[in-house]
C-alpha cells in the first residue's frame, strides 16, 4: 500500500500566523503525546504510524510548502512539488505518476489519497486499512471513507449507498445546494470524507487519456495540459464502481481560527496574557507582550505577517476579509531552520533594505549563491559555523560581521544553533534575485 497525503492551502484562513509557504497543516499549535507542540501535519503522520500503517508516504505539495515540509518532516516522507498550483485532480494524478512511473510500482499496487491535516482519532486509520482491504478485494475500483453528516452542509460531497449493498454507493454529488443537500440526507446520504482508495493502474488509465505515454519528466512539464478540476468531480462523479467505507468516530476541520481555538490545550500561546477574560484565545509569535483584559468570544492572533482581532463566530469569513492583502511572507520555515523579516523599508529615491533574524539547526547549510542586485552585512549574535566567500572557507562564531558584495559568491554552515542578522541593501530585494550553485561541504 501506498499513501499520498495531500498538502495545499493559501494560507489565508488562518491569517496572520499562515501564509503562502506556512499553511495551516504547519502551524505547531497542537499538543503531542510527548508535551511538545506539533502541527497537523506532524500529527497525522505520527497516527498513521501509531495505527501500525507503515506504507511509504507521498506528498503532493506546492513547491513553496517543500521546505516546511522537511523541515518538519526530514525524510520520512517522499515529496512530489506541483509545478504549478492547480487542483486536486491534477496533484493525485502528479502523484500518482510519480509512483507509476518513477518508482516503477504495479497496477496493482494500493494505494489511498487523504487530507494531510484532518483532526481525528486512530480508529480513523483503521478506516483506511479497511478501505485499502476493500481494493485489494475488488470490491470497487474506487473506495470513498463516509461520514454520518450532522447538517445539510454545502461544503462536502454527498454518498447515496445502494439501498441492497450499503457498501457501494449508488450516487456521487460533490458540494450540492442547500435544498439538494437535504433531498440527500432524505435518500441516507453521507458526507465524502476526502479519503480515496483505488489501485495504481485506475487512474493510471484515466490520466493516460490527458498525458499517455509519457515519462514522468514529461509528465511534469506537462502538468498544465492536465484540467484544473477537482479529484472528486474529474473522478468520483464519474467512476460508475464504488465502495464506501464509514467512520463514525470524531472528525474534525481545523480550517478556522473558532474550530481551531476549541482543540488548543491553552488560552494563551506564546508571550500572550489575558486578565478577566471569557473564551479568548491569544496566540502570539512576537517578542513584545500581547495582552487582553475584559474580552469575550475574540481571537487575538499576532504575527511578524500581521495582528489579527476577531469575533470568533465570523472567523470563518477571514479568508475573504485578508484576500486584498499582497505582501511577501514575513516568516518561514525553511529545511535549514527559520527565519523571519524584522523590518523592510524603501527610502524616496528607491533604495530598500531589509533586515531579517535568521536560524541555521545544526549541520544545515544555506545553499552556495550569489545575488546581482543586493549587498548584504550578516552580524552572527548566537553559534559558531563556516563561511565560504568566493571558495574560500572560514570560521564564524557570535560577534563577527561579514559584508556580501552583491555578485560575491556565498554559502554559511551552522556547527551548533546559529542565529544571525541579515541586512540586505539594494534597490531589488526579492527572493527571486539569486543564483544557486553546487558546492560539497
């Protein structure tokens, strides 16, 4: 069997502390078994090994999410980066290529496609073993996990089972009306989990009729000739063999700052404080106090991206309310550690500078570069590591300061923790303004 986890998002829902690079599968804000603090991605993987699934994991990503993930992650996952952002169909079938065609896996092979991010408990996974036990059956070409609907919502896809064989279904809709929706909760309906089971060599046929015959390299150079169309309307809808298996145990969407703020083991995270307050949630990434005194019913999120104050009940119309916000991230996780943007200015005559804090885990490296339209002084004030300036190699360590030419070729080593401050200084400081070359440490 194989999993394919499923990682994208904008990262608007849960503004200020997601991003573009920094979804909400990423956010360490939930409690682990260990008392450390995890994200849903973290958690999910960690499931599925605690429920004894031990098949090799595939993430289906946009390739500006590749470094949280392994920051986060290391290698115990497989990572397959979309070339560009389009939907669900053409990310599974990405994927799935990936493993047809690279990996060199059978028809035959298993495997199930699910979200990276569910907040659910381990009997979930036994779900999936039996979805994945329901293919290799031949039961069904496609297997889908159901879940007992509490509302007639708008936001999920609708199973009809056959009325003789509850394991099959008789009917697909994805995200009806309202009114349809409760028509189908009349007929027995339940909601589409998400989960999709089936064996390599179905989908394998259905994305040969858009790309045939093709190594993965092409497949991937191709990726925009694929629709962009969900998994479950080029699919589901429209596959005329399938199962269903049902999860009846809690299964929850972190996707708003109200859902999420009810699983969070404390009120306060960070350098955040409340006084006389009734259902608050304070989140703070700041180095400065965050304080709330005499609130009910708020979220008070701050980030180096932003502050956030909001009504928990309309919190889920935050993606709407930040979308006319069009600025870079201000913090990233990165495989080699963090960093975030403590300030960014342009003066009147078009110059700019901008100056991060940057932390290197150690024996991580930042790539040997070289930048055309900046300078940059770097001030190490924490760790010890090496430099290397134009093929020249040298010991840095807290206190030292190193001015970067723009052109100069450059890499850094941590040998311990190593925090640094990077002042860049130019008239084009954007993250696309660097060259990248090998170099063996």
């Amino acid at each position: 069997m194989q999993i394919i986890l499923l990682s994208g998002g904008s990262g608007k829902r849960l503004w200020p502390l997601s991003n573009g690079t920094r979804s909400k599968q990423f956010l360490k804000l939930l409690s682990a078994p260990d008392g450390s603090m995890e994200s849903m991605v973290q958690r999910v993987v960690r499931q599925l090994s605690q429920a004894n699934i031990d098949a090799p994991i595939t993430i289906a990503t946009s390739a500006s999410q590749q470094d949280a993930i392994i920051a986060q992650l290391g290698n115990a996952v497989t990572i397959v980066a979309e070339p560009e952002r389009r939907d669900t169909f053409p990310a599974i079938a990405l994927a799935s290529a990936f493993l047809s065609k690279e990996r060199k896996l059978a028809d035959n092979e298993v495997v199930v496609v699910m979200p990276c991010d569910p907040y659910t408990e381990l009997s979930y996974f036994d779900t999936i073993k039996q979805m994945a036990q329901q293919v290799e059956a031949n039961l069904a070409d496609l297997v889908l996990m159901g879940i007992r609907p509490s509302e007639a919502s708008t936001k999920f896809g609708y199973l009809v089972p056959n009325p003789t064989i509850p394991s099959l279904i008789q009917s697909f809709t994805e995200k009806p009306s309202r009114e349809r929706a409760c028509q189908l909760l009349g007929q027995g309906a339940v909601w589409n989990g998400g989960v999709f089971a089936f064996r390599l060599g179905y989908l394998r046929r259905i994305i040969d009729k858009y790309l045939p015959n093709t190594s993965f390299t092409e497949f991937r150079s191709r990726y925009s000739e694929l629709p962009k169309i969900s998994f479950d309307y080029e699919v589901a809808e429209k596959a005329t063999s399938v199962g269903v298996v049902y999860f009846n145990g809690a299964w929850k969407d972190l996707g708003t700052w109200d859902a999420l703020s009810r699983e969070l083991s404390h009120s306060c995270i960070g350098l955040a404080f409340e006084h006389q307050c009734a259902d608050t949630t304070a989140i703070n990434e700041l180095n400065i106090p965050l304080v709330c005194h005499g609130t009910t019913d708020l979220i008070v999120a701050a980030s180096p991206d932003g502050i956030l104050v909001a009504d928990k009940s309309r919190s889920d119309n935050l993606k709407q309310a930040v979308g006319m916000l069009n600025q870079r991230p201000m913090y990233e996780e990165r495989r080699w550690g963090t960093y975030r943007v403590i300030d960014n200015v342009e003066f009147p005559d078009g110059f700019c500078a901008l100056t991060k804090q940057l932390t290197l885990n150690p024996g991580c490296s930042i790539s040997y570069q070289r930048h055309a339209c900046r300078d940059e002084v770097w001030t190490f004030i924490d760790g010890q590591g090496e430099i290397v300036l134009n093929g020249q190699r040298s010991a840095v360590k807290r206190g030292d300061v190193i001015t970067i030419p723009a052109g100069t070729l450059h890499a850094l080593r941590a040998t311990t923790p190593l925090t640094f401050i990077e002042v860049q200084r130019g008239t084009s400081l954007i993250e696309e303004d660097i060259q990248r070359f090998p170099f063996t440490w």
